[in-house]
C-alpha cells in the first residue's frame, strides 16, 4: 500500500460527531499499553499522527484518520484503564461498545495484544464480544522484535488457545516494521470487496 495521503478527521464522543461519506473503517483496539498508535503511525509513515503518550491510557476519544481518502483507521480508547475512574471506564465501554454495534462502515476489528504475555483477562473479555459481532476480526500480537525467533511459534499458539481465538493472528514489530507488509496485504483485501470500491478507486 502506497500512502499518498494520510490525516487526523476528528476526536468524536458521541455517533453525531462521527464522519459521514461511508469510506470502510478498520478499527484498533487494544491494552492501554500494547503500542496501538505506535503501530499506526509506523503502517502510515508518519511520526507523530497518531500521539503516542508516555502515559498509557491517554486515548479518552475515538480518533478518525482518513487515509489516500479511501479508507479510515478508527483508534479506540484503550481497555486496562489502570489510572482512570469507575465512572469513566463505564464510560468509555459505552462508547466503544455503541461504535462496534452501529458503526456501518466498520470493515474490520484489529485487536492488538503483546506477543510476549499471556493475554490478560481484559483482552480474553474482549475478544469473545468482538467475536460475536458481524464483523470480520484479527489479532494482531505487538512487540515481536522483544523476543526472539523460536518463541514466535509457542507464544502465537499460546495468545490462540489463551483467547480461544478462531481468527488469524499476525505477529508484528512496529519498531522493526516486521509483519506490517502481511497487515497491509490484509487491508488490501478488504478494501478491494468493500461494496464501494469501485467507486473508491
């Protein structure tokens, strides 16, 4: 995927402030601290489009970017939520959950999770709501260049029996940029059988 352009739309809280024209969306999701906007910027070339913080948790919206003015990543708040209230994780459930549900052109969940753990009890929670949506879901396993080669193979069979996952896991560097030409290629698929396309292109 060559990207031509790449910008932020918008910060939205609620469905009326979501952007309008139908473009597919592919949504991330992911722990506070598994390198969610790291790994957006390094798919898109750019260094700060998606701010990435020292602090995890710092994502409080969901955040639109609308890439070569065909397709959308959409950033979800990240789940874990270690420094914030009862309140606003409730609120934050409650906006993630109503996108995932109503959203039409949500072309494909990405749940991102950290290659060298064990997926938590939050990430083993989310992922059996997200594989019960209509909606096409993959997991991405973070980190892959802080571990070595021979444990890629015993930790992805670990974070799919962990999960129960029945969807592909794609084990990627955003550091290294390792596994991103794989994620892409997927994109690229889904992009091409959205209804639309043709009229994207």
């Amino acid at each position: 995927m060559i990207i031509h352009n790449s910008t932020f739309e918008i910060s939205a809280v609620r469905p009326s402030q979501w952007p309008e024209g139908g473009l597919p969306e592919f949504a991330f999701i992911g722990r506070s601290n598994v390198g969610k906007s790291t790994l957006l910027n390094r798919l898109l070339n750019r260094k700060n489009l998606a701010r990435v913080s020292s602090q995890p948790g710092k994502t409080r919206q969901i955040n639109f970017f609308a890439i070569n003015e065909q397709f959308r990543f959409v950033d979800l708040p990240g789940y874990g939520y270690a420094a914030v209230s009862k309140r606003e994780r409730s609120e934050f459930a409650s906006m993630i959950d109503k996108y995932l549900l109503e959203r039409e052109p949500l072309c494909r969940i990405v749940q991102l999770v950290d290659i060298r753990h064990e997926p938590s009890k939050d990430d083993v929670a989310v992922h059996e709501g997200l594989a019960q949506l209509d909606v096409p879901l993959v997991v991405v396993a973070t980190k892959l260049d802080k571990i070595g080669k021979s444990q890629v193979p015993s930790q992805v069979k670990k974070i799919r029996q962990t999960l129960r996952a029945d969807v592909p896991i794609y084990p990627v560097s955003a550091e290294k940029r390792l596994g991103l030409d794989e994620l892409w290629a997927l994109f690229e698929s889904d992009i091409a059988q959205w209804p639309e396309h043709e009229e994207l292109t």
